[in-house]
C-alpha cells in the first residue's frame, strides 16, 4: 500500500473563504495599528506615576478625605439597593410581556423594544440625561440603575420564562385555572430560582456601577474618585479601590452562599 | 406541621405558624430598609427641579431635534478608534487572561499555594474595578488617548475572560485528560490535547461576548480622556449642542445594536 | 511480564481499596479482572500506569519498577502501556486522527505535535490500525460523530499505536450494547493475539469474559479471591467474588453465548 498522507482539516473548507476572511483580518490589524498614534515618552514618563500608585496600595490613605470616601460609600450603597429592588419590582411585568409564550404580539414587541433600548444605552450615557433631567444627585443615579436594572432583569428572566418545562405549564393549564392561577401555580416556581440569582448578581453589577456614576455628578463615590484622579492623590484612589473590591468580594461571597441554599 | 387537626378536621396551612411569621418578619425588614435608603436619596434631592423634570425633559427633547445630521462624517474616525479599542482591548484581555485562568484552575495550576491566589487576586481586582475607573487611572498615568482606553479595556476584561475560562476548565471531563495522560503525554501535551479541545467552545463563546461588552464600554470612554467617540459626546454636552448629541446617541445605540447581532451569530455558530 | 507485588492503595477517605494485591501477567496473557463495584478493579489497572498514586507495593513491568520511576521515566513507562476506557475517553472535538495520533504523543516534542506534524510513518501505522478496525474510511470525522462502538475502536487504535507491551483495558464494553460488547471484546482478544501483548481486562460480565479471556482473576474488597482458568470459574467461586446469589443462570449464559460466537464472526 502507497503510503497516504494526512492534514489536519481546517476550520474552513473553502479556500476562497479561508484565505479571503484571515486577509480580511491582517488587513483590519494593520489599519487598526497605525491608526494609533501613541506618544511613547509621555508612557514613558508615566511609569514613574504607575508605580506610584501601585506603591500606594501598600499605604492607602483612608484618613485624610474619609468624610467624602465614607458619605460617597454610603450614597453608592444606597443608590444599588433601591435601584436594585424598584428595578427588579418593574422588570417582572415587563419580563412576563417580553415572553413569547405568554404575550400577544404587540406587547411582546413593545416589550422587546424598551428591554433593547435600555440595554443598548451605557449606564453612565443615561445618567448624563438623567442628570440634565433632575439634576445633580442620587436621584439620577437611582433612576440610571434602575432603568438598566429593568432591561437586564426582564430580558433574562423572559428568556427563562421562554424555557419553561412545557408539560408541567400544560398540566396547570388543564386543571382549567385562570391566567393568573397558572402564572403562579405553573410559571413562577419554575423561574424563582432563576429570578434570585439574577437579583443577586444584579446587585453586584449595581455597586460596581455605582461606583462610577459619581464621574457625571449622579451621585455615589465615583465624584471622590474622579477628585483623586485629578490631583494625584493616588493613595486616596488606592483607598478607595480598595473598598470598593472588598465590598465586591464580599457580594460575591454572599451570592454564591445564597444561589447554593436557593438550588 | 402544617398540617393540624380540629376536631375531625385536617386544617392544612402553606407553612406553620412560626416560619410564616419568620417570613413576614423578613419582608419588613426589607421594606423598612427600602424605606430608609428612599429617605436619604429624597432628603439629598431638590425635589424643585424633579417636579420641574417633565418641562426640562420636554425642552431638552425639543431641543435634541431634529438631529444635525451633517456632524456625521465627523463620527466615523472616533467611531473606528471605539471598535478598534474594544477590539484589540479584548484581543489583548485574551492574550494576558488565558494564562491567568491556567493558573487559576484547580486542575491546571502549578501551583496551589502560591500561583492560585495570586491568579485569584488578579481576577477579582481587574473585575471590581470598572472600566471607566481604569480609563481614569490610565489616562492620569499615561496621558489621554486611545492607548489608554484600550489598556482601560484589556484589564477590566482580564478578570472576566480569566473567570470564566477557569470555570470552564473545571468543568472538563476528566476521563480524555486521563486518556492523554496514560498515552505517557508530557503536561504541555495533555493540556494541547486533553483540555484545549475541551474549553475551546466556551472560549470562543466567551471571547465574542466580551468584544460585545466591550463596544458598549468603549462608547464611553472618551468621557475621561481616553478616546473613542465618548470624546465627541462630552464636548457636545459641554457646549450643550442637544441636535449633535442625538446624532451621536443614534450612532451608538446602531453599533451596540450590530455588535450584539454579530457575537449572538458567532456564538450560535460555535454550538 | 508484568508483576504486580504487594500493592496496596489507601485514598484519602481512608479507604483501602487494594489489599497487598500480588499478580503476575507473563508475556501474551490476557487476563478478565472480575468483581463487584468497588472492589477495586478500576483501582489496581489504574495503579499500574500510576494514573493513581499506590501506597504500598510494586510494580515490575519487564524489569522496570515502575513505582520508583522520575515523572520523565513515567512519561517513557507510560508509552508501554496502552489504556482503553469505559467511557472511550476519546478527545471529542478532535478528528479521528487527532486521537489515534494522540497514542504517539509520548514519542513527539510539544510542538510537532502542537503543529499536527506527524512522521509519516505513524501515519501509515494509523492507517493501517484504523483499516484493522474497520474505520480508515472516517479520518477526518471528529470523534463525537460516532456511535459508541466505532469510538471504542478508535479508543483501541490510540492504545496500540502506542507500540505498548501491555494494555489495561477499563469496562470496555459498560456501555455497549451486548452485541457491540462481544465485537469490541472479540476484537481487543484477536489483536492481543496478532501482537503477543499481554493484557488485563476489567470487566463485570462475567458471560464475557469467560469467553474471551484464557484467565481470569476475581477481586473482593480489595483482595484476590479467584486466580484460574475461565471453566473453573463455579458457582462457589463466584459466590466468594460476588456474594450470595443463584449463578446457575449465568453460567448457562455462558454455554449459550459460546454456542453463538460462530454467528457473529462475519
């Protein structure tokens, strides 16, 4: 027997499409590299402030502006709680139009475009109108997270909704029970688990939000941060971070020990 | 129990008496807590402008159109420099998280005492941190531009593409690294050969879905200084030109629009 | 000759699996390894290409202890031992080849194998070995394309590329249906034959693997209870493998199966 040979198939069969598509690729690499327009002495010279602030993780300072990193904590925390549940409260009616197994065409549509526009947008583009709007404040940041709250909540939730045991809606069905009996007797057992540990993971993208609007004057300790930034104070900055992951770290402990008991 | 007697009767209840109360005592807690947050956002509000908020909504509305359709062929520059810091951020998120996540796997750590924690740290640190914070500290440290939201990117996507690689890791099925490993595969091998092939799917998934992520990021960056068409958007707000504003709102809500279209097609076509 | 002297494996639950498990395989022997779930079986195979660590003992395969062996020595040891498994550990996502090839691994630096850059004459060995299975028809087919019974054979062809002096064979057959099992095993016995190899098979069917193997070893709790030829195998025996039970049926299983193979030849 002739000896044959073997390759390894490539991702692509046709030849035209291969070499056509990694082209296509070397070509975007290229534009995209020389369309950046580095300044490597200014880098250069920023080394020295990088390592700075490093250092400065080993002596944050948490004293000299702890009124301002403590009341803009505090207003952060505020704004994720109430954002969370007022949006979590609206998201629910909105998932239950959003699914397609449950509303009728027109609703399911209009549902499907608000979840598309209000997750569309950044957080930090709606709070800059939401700031024009009412006005510099927690106000804005709260009306901020819970908008995107509301299209992230009712989009997973619907697609969950979506993906309910069919059986087990038909039998609830067939018992003869209203709409609503069949939405709590057939749907809402079976997202609840769903439902919690997107809430809970919600919460957690909140905070971090949070933490940022303060950048655009709605609120929050993103404002003493941007201050920090702007004079160097990179231990204040340090300090901040540094409650900020912690504060992170410990939501994420908490959800894991929750999403574990609710399972 | 909840189920009592009465007499002859069976008298069955949800839950007993104490769980029930439990129960209600937890939802208070919740409402009051609620309540108290409400108090301190309404005492830090002047509730003068938000009574005012329909008219200056309405005026601004009024204002922001019809849009100034001539800014467009401003756009397309800042709007090349988004996608290119959303994509080569990721590309390099990829580069720097995939060693990250190795270190970080139960199953593929060097090691557990040392490496693992330090893979950890790296994880949690890059992720609290949003990208805009890190487009802060960059431009503060490098200057403002594209370079630095692009950096921005690349770290706050390390922990991300890192966490859930290493998940993914953890997930595999041991029984093929077994197999590669009894073939006498040197480690390297079993990791090519063995678990590779495995996580490449998630990988792919993963990857995509972060550069989605990131195009929405990537918008607003400009907005510290560090590029892209956010750049843009703060100067038209700066000069309260609302008709540009629109435009360029317009602009970014086709973009997230076209990036989600793409990465929900390439992850459909991996499974 | 493979020899296994003495060897022990405590977890770290506490539990001892094996109990000073002394077995010699001479060159060309095949050898069903018979036992209840968790007496050990997939344990003492384990053992022997150190996939599991043992606690106490030695094994000897032709001269070599493979137990005080460098992880570079093991990697060498290794080659010389094929593995099939229950469940066809094959790499899913990878092509046929990519998994047969995966048996030269030992033999190849990182990146020719990295780079798929195979000698052409282990390509011709797989080939061959994939025509001898019945499967040189599917290079290029990625291995969660196939029924349980092809994956098995390429399992079978990525051991035995490996050149090895011995296979450890894992539950082949736990999840084939039983007319795939008697083709797979009749397979496996056939080219421990062709190749002089010596092998143990672990194997729960008892039917089976008296028809397939010239010994059989029981295993209970971690200790050898039955060491002898397939028709030795009584009701007694297997009441001290397996516990209490009315055998009489299986054994007649067996008559009834040996009657069959002629059949199931073509």
């Amino acid at each position: 027997m002739s000896s044959r040979t073997w390759k390894r198939p490539p991702l692509i069969k046709d030849t035209t499409w291969r070499y056509g598509l990694l082209a296509l690729m070397a070509l975007y690499f290229v534009a995209a590299f020389f369309s950046y327009d580095v300044n490597w002495s200014r880098v250069y010279e920023g080394l020295d402030r990088g390592w700075t602030f490093i250092k400065s993780f080993t002596n944050p300072d948490f004293t000299t502006r702890w009124t301002d990193i403590s009341e803009g904590i505090w207003e952060s925390i505020i704004i994720t709680v109430t954002s969370t549940v007022v949006g979590i409260i609206l998201a629910i009616p909105l998932a239950l139009g959003a699914a397609s197994n449950l509303a009728p065409k027109p609703i399911y549509y209009l549902a499907r475009g608000f979840i598309a526009v209000a997750r569309a947008l950044h957080e930090i583009i709606v709070a800059i109108l939401m700031v024009a709007i009412f006005g510099f404040g927690p106000l804005a940041g709260f009306i901020t997270l819970t908008f995107s709250t509301i299209g992230f909540i009712a989009k997973l939730l619907a697609e969950d909704i979506e993906n309910i045991s069919k059986p087990q809606a038909e039998a609830v069905k067939s018992t003869g029970s209203g709409w609503w009996q069949w939405i709590n007797y057939a749907v809402q057992p079976q997202v609840m688990p769903r439902l919690i540990g997107l809430s809970i993971y919600r919460i957690d993208i909140n905070f971090r939000s949070s933490s940022i609007l303060g950048l655009v004057g709605a609120g929050g300790v993103g404002a003493t941060l941007n201050t920090a930034f702007d004079r160097y104070e990179f231990d204040t900055a340090a300090a901040i971070i540094i409650i900020i992951i912690a504060i992170v770290m410990v939501l994420e402990y908490l959800s894991g020990f929750i999403r574990a008991r609710v399972q | 129990m909840p189920v009592t007697t009465k007499g002859e009767l069976k008298v069955w209840q949800r839950r007993d008496r104490a769980k029930q109360f439990k129960i209600w005592f937890g939802w208070f807690i919740g409402v009051a807590i609620f309540m108290f947050c409400w108090k301190i956002i309404s005492d830090a509000t002047t509730w003068f402008f938000v009574y005012d908020a329909p008219r200056i909504a309405v005026d601004i509305g009024g204002r922001a159109w019809p849009p100034r359709w001539s800014y467009l062929s401003e756009l397309w520059k800042p709007m090349w420099d988004t996608i290119n810091i959303a994509t080569l951020g990721t590309l390099l998120a990829i580069i720097m998280g995939v060693p990250v996540a190795f270190l970080a796997a139960t199953n593929t750590t060097p090691s557990k005492r040392f490496l693992r924690p330090l893979a950890l740290l790296i994880i949690v640190s890059t992720r609290s941190i949003n990208s805009l914070v890190w487009a802060l500290l960059l431009v503060s440290i490098i200057g403002p531009g594209i370079f630095a939201g692009t950096l921005a990117i690349a770290i706050r996507s390390i922990g991300f593409v890192a966490k859930l690689l290493y998940e993914a890791i953890e997930e595999i099925d041991v029984n093929q690294v077994e197999a590669i490993q009894a073939t006498g595969a040197s480690k390297l091998q079993v990791i090519a050969y063995g678990i590779v092939p495995q996580i490449m799917p998630a990988f792919a998934g993963l990857s995509v879905f972060r550069w989605d992520i990131n195009i929405r990021e990537s918008t607003i960056l400009g907005l510290v200084g560090a590029g892209g068409i956010g750049l843009y958007l703060q100067s038209s707000l700066n000069i309260l030109a609302w008709p540009q504003v629109t435009v360029i709102l317009i602009m970014i809500l086709i973009a997230v629009v076209i990036s989600e279209w793409v990465s929900s097609k390439v992850r459909l076509a991996i499974i | 000759m493979l020899e296994l002297k003495n060897l022990g494996k405590r977890y770290k639950t506490g539990d001892d699996a094996l109990k000073g498990v002394n077995l010699t395989i001479p060159n060309g022997q095949v050898i069903g390894l018979i036992g209840p779930s968790g007496a050990g079986k997939s344990t003492l195979i384990r053992c022997v290409n150190r996939l599991v660590e043992p606690t106490t003992g030695t094994v000897i395969l032709n001269g070599t202890d493979i137990t005080k062996l460098s992880s570079s020595g093991l990697r060498k040891a290794r080659r010389e031992m094929g593995m099939i498994f229950q469940e066809y550990a094959l790499v899913d996502r990878l092509t046929i080849m990519e998994n047969v090839m995966s048996g030269r691994l030992g033999y190849m630096g990182f990146w020719k194998s990295f780079f798929r850059k195979y000698p052409q004459s282990d390509i011709d060995e797989a080939f061959r070995l994939l025509e001898r299975v019945g499967l040189d028809h599917m290079v290029d087919k990625r291995a969660d394309e196939l029924s349980g019974g092809q994956k098995q054979r390429v399992g079978i062809a990525r051991a035995l590329i490996q050149q090895p002096k011995v296979i450890l064979i894992d539950e082949p057959t736990a999840s084939l249906d039983p007319k795939t099992s008697r083709q797979i095993m009749r397979l496996i016995s056939e080219l421990c034959k062709e190749r002089q190899l010596s092998a143990i098979v672990n194997i729960h069917d008892v039917a089976l693997a008296q028809m397939f193997v010239e010994r059989i070893v029981g295993l209970q709790d971690g200790e050898l209870v039955f060491d002898g030829a397939p028709d030795e195998l009584t009701p007694e025996a297997l009441t001290k493998i397996y516990g209490e039970e009315d055998w009489e049926a299986t054994i007649d299983d067996v008559d009834e199966g040996e009657e069959n193979v002629g059949d199931q030849n073509t």
